[in-house]
C-alpha cells in the first residue's frame, strides 16, 4: 500500500506542480520563521536568530529538491528537461532543423506506408467479432487442386451437426440491378440468413435481416454496402425501405454495413448482400440463390471455445465421409473428392491481394534503404554540429557533467527530431498509400484496401521513430565524447580540434549514402527495363485507339439465341458509327481479368492445354492480331454449320508440328463434335504477360455462344469521349436491360495486367530519385564542413601561390574520393541485390550493363552538382581574410 500510494503522488505531481512547488515553498518558510522566532525568544537580535535558523535548515536549494524527490519521477523530469533545451536550440538552428526532420519523414512516412499496405494485405484480421476464432473449409481432390466450393447440402448438414459453434456460406457473382435509369452491374454477395450475426456486424444504417428471414422465412432484402451507399445513393439515409430490382425482381434495401466492412474477401468490395433462400427453394431470375442441396457455395464456420484446428477438422471430415457415403447429389459421385480441411481464416479469403504481398517486400527493402540514407544525412549533421559545440560540452564537463550525461542529451535531441519526422511522416504515409491505391487494377470486380492508418500503424511508425532516433544519435554522440574535453577549452579556435577519426566517419557516412543511392537506382533501372519488356508488342494497333465496352445479359433473363441476335445487331450498329474501323465481341479479350482453357489434341494425339476465347468476326482485326494463314470467322459460322475454329502459330506447331494445319481437325475434352481449323493467327501475349505466348484457340462466338462478352471497338477518331457516348447510345437503344460497364481502352487494360509491375518500377523510381537527392544534399553538407573547417589551410596555399584551379581541384578531389568509394560498394551490393531480384525481372540480366553504366552516370551527375557551390566557394576564400580565421 505505501508503494501504491508513493506512486500516486507522483502522478498527482505531474498534473499539480505549481501548487505543490507553493505550498512546498511555504513550508520551508513557515519552519524557518519558528524556528528563528524561537531563537528570538532565547534573546538573540533578529538578525542573528534568522541567520542561525538557516544555518540550522541548511541550504534551502537542497532541500527543495530532497523534498521534491517524493513527489517525481526523477528519469521523466530529466528527459523533459532535456528535451526543452533541444527543443531551444533546434528552433535556433532552423535550417538544420527543418532539412533533417524532412529527410526523416520522407523515410520514416515511406516505410510506414509500406508496413500498412503490407499489413492490409499479409497480416490484418477481418474487422469483425473474434476472428481468429473463424475458420473456412475445402475439400482435397484426386489429382487436383482442392476445392472450397462446398454444395448446400453438406454446408446445411454442418451447421446442424454441432461440430462448429455456428457456420454461414458465402458466394459472389454479377448481377443485373435497376433503380432508376439504365440496369448496371454490380456484385452481390449470396449469403446465409445468419451471415451478420455470425461475423457480429451491425449495420450503420437500418438492420441486417430481420428476425423473420434469419429464423427461415425468406423476403427479397438487401443490405447496401458502405461505399456503394455512398457512390449510387450518395449516402441517403432515406434509402432505406426504397425497393430495387436485381435481374428484374424486387428487393427491398434494409441496411447499409459499417464503412470499415468490406466483406470476407480480402480486396474485394461487394456492393450489396442478399440472403439465400431455404432449402429446396429457388428463384428463376437469380439462379444464385438456389437453395437447393447441389448448390456450391463457400463456407465460414466458428470454432467453439477451447477447440482447436485439428479437432474440429477430423469431426468435420467424418461428417462429410458419412455425407458423401449416403449423398444423393449425383455429380458428386465418381468425382475424385478427398477429405475435408479446416484452415484458419481470420483473414477470410484474400488469394487476390496476397499477389501484391511480393512486390510490396521488394519496396519494404528499398524504403529501408531510403531511411538508412536519411539517417546517415541526420547523423552526419549531428556530427557537424556535435564538434562545433565542443567547447559547450567541454564546458558542462569541467562543471561536473559526465559522459554518460553528455550522450543523454545528445540522444534527447535526436530523438526529438525523430518523433517530430515520425509525426510528419504520418501525413507522408497516408499520401503514399493513397498512391498505392492508383496501382489497383479495376477490371469488372471493383478492388479496395483500407489503408487508413490505425493503431497498428501508428505503433509501428512510433517504434521505427523511436529506434531510428537511435540509429543516427547514438553514433555521434559517443563519437563527440570521446577524448579530453576539458582540453578544447585551452585551443584558440575550433578549427585546430577535431579528432581525425570523426572527419573519417562523416565520410564514411557519406560513401555509404553513395552506396545505398547508387543501389536504389540500379534496381529501380532494372524494374524500368523489366516494365517496359512486359508491354506486349503483338498488336498491331495503338492500344489507346481500342475502346472496350463489357455486357452482361443475365442468363436467367436471355436465351442463347437472344444474345446472338443482340451482338450481332450491335455490332452492326457500332460498325456504321463515324469514326469506328471495326468493331467485334470476344468472352474475354487479350490481358483481361477473366480466362478460359480448354483440353486440345488432334485425332489419336495428347490432349495438350491451350487458353481458349470465344470471338466474332472482324475481333482479330479490331485488336490488330495478324491473321497468318487461312481466314476470319464470319456470319456463316453460326449454329447449325460445322464447327470451326482459328488457332495461333504456338498451337499449331505444339499439336500439328511441322504439318500444314489448316483443314485439320481438333477434338476438345468432353465435346462431342469436331472443330475444323479454318485460319492461324499470330502468337500474343493472350493471357500470361509474363510468359511466351502460349497455344491459343479461337471459337465461334456465333456458334459456341457469349455469356459476358466484350466489344472491341478500333477507332480513328481522337475523339474518345465522342465515341463512347455513341456507343453507348446505341446500347440503350438496342436494350436497356443489360448493364455494360467497364468503358475503357485496351490501353487502361495493358496497365491493370502489369499492375504490380508498375508499382514496383515507378516507386523504386521514385525512391531511387529521393535517394539520389539524399545523398547529394549529404555530400554537399560534407564538403561545405570540410571548406570551412580547412579555411585557414586553404588560405595558407594560396598565400603561398596556389592557383584557383589547384584549390578546386583540392575539394573535387576529396569528392570524387567519396563518390568513387560509395560507387564501387554500391555496384558490389547492387550485383547482389539484382540476383537476389531476378526472379522479378523479365527481359534483362540482372547484370546489366547499360543499366549499370546509366545508374553510375546519374550518381556522378549528381555529385558534381553537389560539389560545384563547395568547390567554387573555396577558391574565393581571401587569403588575409583566412589567416586571421578565428
């Protein structure tokens, strides 16, 4: 209790020191005037009683601080302390001040956005109830990869079995949804009843579903997600009882999610949630919320308190054996299914984002490249500045400081500077993440991170500003304390101290900034290079000349027959449009977000794996894909006509050798009929941008049918914007109970396929240019020091005859040594660097030599600009003026 209570008047004197310091002060006066009043009493003079009673007390100044001793914490009050005094004397010292906390900032600010992006992608949990408690299963198939779609029955069988604390299922896909224009897509989430009690969030506006859908009871509702609230309703909060139509039913909004809920799926933000209906139910315009036992979705489930990943998996697996040994679904039967896996899924699904988690490492490397270089600029500084308050420090110790006293404050003052950078490196996280979000691809499924800072990136970027304050103080502060301090005070000028070893270590620093610059820029160059070899070369067209248009005629809503009539009427209304060269429909075009393949061989041969796409006549020409040998597709290849298909050259040698393909014949697994090769086109970079063009086969769009098809329209005309409005027209013309979304070029499409390789290339760009600039600012500083610290020397040589051309080439001199030295460490680790990097490169050796030589070039570029101030300041140094220095 005595220790509890000590410890609680030592916090009440943080907040009521004035008081106390009062209230002490007039104590000590109340005991010295008794006590003197005493003596008084005894017969001695005033005087003499006062002087006595002090004597007595002893020294007043002693005492307070014995007395305040109770009251403080002796460690934070000598930290305030001395973080006062740096703060004096940083705001003395401006320019210092405001060039080192900008450094720090940048690299602490870049660093901190990394480790969010990094933490987004890698490491933080759903924003929901407990949810390292959540765990998602699959199921293991012979020869396969494992599945996580798991039909409805067995999900429903789960649930009930008491095996997990409480399951829900989950699934995705496009719908049609009309308001009150034009129908537009947009991705629902089909969900369980119970899916929001399960994940434990409550909406921000109206409810999740109401008690009567969640016991069983289905209505048609719908809960708004958060963004989509705000971006089609701009945030009404009358929106709620308002009623919309997905594929042409009616459903009725009743909630809207928290803005920090983005769903299960890790990147992905749905734009609304509806619940699947019961069992045995289904609703013949959105084929997605089957309830029947066949239907696949995806489950979550929730372990119960106590159980761990290993017991719930084998009770879980039992259940499916016994569900597969008495199952009725036919097509599970004879379909290789395995056993059932339990993994943690405190994440929920996040297989898309996790492909920006390799590029993201390679920044975190480079960003802590940039920080090393700020703080050897900061420590460089200190250094600087550390020996040009020799004297002051010499002075506190001949009045009884200690070194250890000394190296406090000096770390007081770094990590001042610090934890200023570190705050404004907050606003530089948040803009750099902000442009991270840029690098995105939007294709036909919007992409969201939250990369708000929270706690978890507030804590790391304290710590990194509290072990970076460290990192560049605690060098110069034991560097400067070295030695015999007490001896500066006998020297007559700064300028005849210094030991050697500290102007050896700003240059060292120096070098190693060098180094890690030149580092920077090599790899940056190679990401350039790798960026620029990944941009396909095989269509012949200007990528930005080819405005692509995506349509969804809901299957439950149109016949096959249906969208063959409506592409075909499209296409012909496109085609006669001013300004528009051709214009065809593919499934899925060059480089999009969606692929198909299929088993190929010809007669008696080895089905060999090909990418297929299903496109309409005139498609080759509008992506300018040669046609080599053969013909187009074309009105005649429709239903009912013999099977036709193009091939690319890569296909044709893999399955026909060295023989003439055309006329040949194809057979495709598990497809009946035959396809006959009426024409070869030109290899592409189809589907992998990062592979060599792969075999390629081309069906019919007219006969094999299109399901979310899009337009290629090759334009002329500068005018985009002129075109798309046209284009549009004609779809809302032809039927407004389609959504086409996704306008853009193929231009736009090219960048969102090298989405990661962009980030990587034009931020190590970036990073490389900041670090160029650090180290340049780092050789200036150093070369400026040594001109003023070498006034007298330079002054003495030129009184002695030395040109102006010899005093330049003295400070050069000393420059090219530093660069020289940096530079061949950097190219040494840059070497290493790039093997560790090839596995990210394409096109370009990791040693390569123009990349090398451009990189060196910059660096030296930059050192002479850097030199040039220093150098010619010193040949106009006055000669009396130098003798007489200081």
């Amino acid at each position: 209790m005595p220790l509890l209570e000590e410890l609680l008047n030592r916090i009440r004197y943080l907040g009521r020191r004035v008081p106390l310091e009062d209230t002490l002060d007039d104590e000590i006066r109340f005991h010295l005037e008794t006590r003197a009043a005493g003596l008084e009493a005894t017969g001695l003079p005033h005087r003499d009683a006062v002087d006595q009673a002090r004597r007595e007390f002893g020294p007043v100044a002693r005492m307070r601080e014995n007395s305040r001793a109770a009251w403080q914490f002796h460690w934070l009050t000598d930290a305030l302390a001395d973080l006062r005094y740096a703060a004096r004397a940083f705001l003395r010292s401006p320019g210092f001040t405001l060039t080192a906390v900008l450094s720090l900032a940048l690299g602490i600010g870049a660093n901190s956005a990394i480790f969010t992006a990094l933490d987004a992608a890698l490491w933080k949990p759903l924003p929901v109830a407990d949810p390292y408690s959540l765990v998602r299963v699959a199921v293991t198939r012979a020869n396969r990869q494992d599945t996580e779609q798991i039909v409805a029955g067995f999900a429903r069988t789960l649930r009930r079995s008491g095996v997990f604390a409480d399951a829900t299922t989950v699934e995705a896909d496009g719908l049609s949804l009309a308001y009150d224009g034009p129908a537009e897509r947009m991705i629902a989430e089909f969900v369980s009843p119970n899916y929001f009690t399960f994940l434990g969030v409550e909406p921000i506006l109206g409810q999740a579903f109401t008690p009567g859908v969640r016991e069983g009871h289905w209505a048609a509702e719908a809960v708004l997600s958060y963004n989509y609230w705000k971006r089609r309703f701009a945030g009404d909060p009358a929106v709620i009882g308002r009623a919309i139509r997905l594929n042409g039913y009616p459903f009725t909004i009743v909630g809207v999610t928290p803005p920090s809920f983005f769903g299960v799926t890790q990147g992905a933000d749905h734009e609304l949630r509806i619940p699947v209906l019961p069992e045995g139910q289904t609703l013949s315009q959105i084929a997605e919320l089957s309830g029947a036992d066949n239907h696949p979705s995806n489950v979550m489930a929730r372990l119960k308190p106590g159980q761990t990943i290993a017991q719930a998996e084998s009770a879980a697996d039992a259940q499916f054996q016994e569900f597969l040994r008495t199952t009725t679904i036919a097509r599970l039967r004879n379909t290789g299914l395995g056993h059932l896996r339990v993994r943690p899924a405190a994440r929920g699904w996040s297989a898309d984002l996790e492909g920006f988690a390799s590029p993201l490492a390679v920044l975190a490397g480079l960003v802590a490249m940039v920080l090393l270089i700020a703080c050897g600029n900061v420590a460089n500084m200190l250094l600087a500045r550390a020996t040009a308050r020799r004297r002051e420090l010499a002075v506190r110790v001949s009045i009884g400081a200690g070194r250890a006293r000394l190296i406090r404050q000096m770390l007081a003052e770094s990590l001042l500077l610090a934890l200023v950078g570190g705050t404004l490196g907050i606003a530089v996280a948040a803009w750099v993440d902000r442009l991270l979000l840029h690098f995105l691809p939007q294709g036909h499924i919007r992409w969201v991170v939250d990369l708000h800072p929270d706690a978890r990136a507030l804590l790391f970027t304290a710590a990194l500003s509290i072990a970076t304050g460290f990192l560049f103080g605690l060098i110069p502060a034991l560097q400067c304390t070295r030695g015999d301090l007490a001896a500066s005070l006998k020297t007559d000028s700064s300028a005849s101290i210094g030991e050697p070893r500290g102007a050896y270590l700003r240059k060292t620093l120096v070098a190693a900034q060098v180094a890690f610059s030149l580092v920077l820029l090599v790899v940056a160059g190679l990401f350039v290079r790798t960026l620029a070899n990944l941009r396909p070369t095989d269509y012949h067209v200007q990528p930005e000349q080819v405005l692509l248009f995506t349509m969804k005629p809901q299957q439950e809503l149109y016949t096959p027959d249906h969208i063959r009539t409506l592409t075909s009427e499209m296409i012909r209304r496109v085609s006669a449009l001013p300004g528009v060269r051709t214009a065809a429909f593919a499934e899925n075009g060059p480089l999009g977000s969606r692929t198909d393949w299929s088993s190929i061989r010809a007669p008696g041969g080895e089905f060999i794996r090909a990418n297929d796409d299903a496109v309409t006549p005139g498609f080759f020409d509008s992506i300018g894909l040669p046609l080599i040998a053969g013909r187009d597709f074309t009105p005649a290849d429709r239903p009912g006509a013999p099977r036709v298909v193009v091939v690319n050259q890569a296909l044709a040698r893999a399955v026909f050798a060295d023989q003439n393909p055309m006329g040949r014949i194809l057979e495709v697994r598990n497809v009946t009929e035959k396809y006959q090769v009426v024409g070869v086109v030109a290899d592409a970079h189809y589907y992998q941008i990062h592979e060599a063009p792969q075999p390629t086969v081309y069906f019919s769009g007219m006969q094999d049918g299109l399901y979310m098809p899009t337009l290629h329209v090759r334009t002329g005309s500068p005018d985009h914007a002129a075109v798309v409005s046209a284009v549009l027209r004609e779809f809302n013309a032809l039927d407004r109970g389609f959504p086409v979304f996704n306008v853009r070029t193929f231009e736009l499409r090219i960048a969102d396929s090298l989405a990661r390789e962009r980030m990587v290339a034009d931020l190590s760009a970036a990073l490389g240019l900041l670090a160029m600039t650090l180290a340049a600012v780092g050789l200036y500083g150093i070369l400026v020091y040594s001109v003023s610290r070498r006034t007298r020397e330079i002054g003495l040589r030129m009184a002695l005859g030395s040109s102006g051309r010899q005093v330049l080439w003295l400070v050069v001199r000393e420059a090219l040594q530093l660069v020289a030295a940096g530079s061949v460490a950097g190219l040494l680790i840059a070497l290493a660097a790039g093997r560790l990097l090839s596995r990210y490169l394409y096109g370009v050796s990791s040693f390569d030599p123009q990349t090398l030589a451009v990189s060196a070039a910059a660096m030296l570029l930059i050192a002479a600009i850097a030199v040039t101030i220093p150098a010619l300041r010193a040949t106009r140094v006055d000669p009396l003026h130098a003798l007489r220095y200081e």
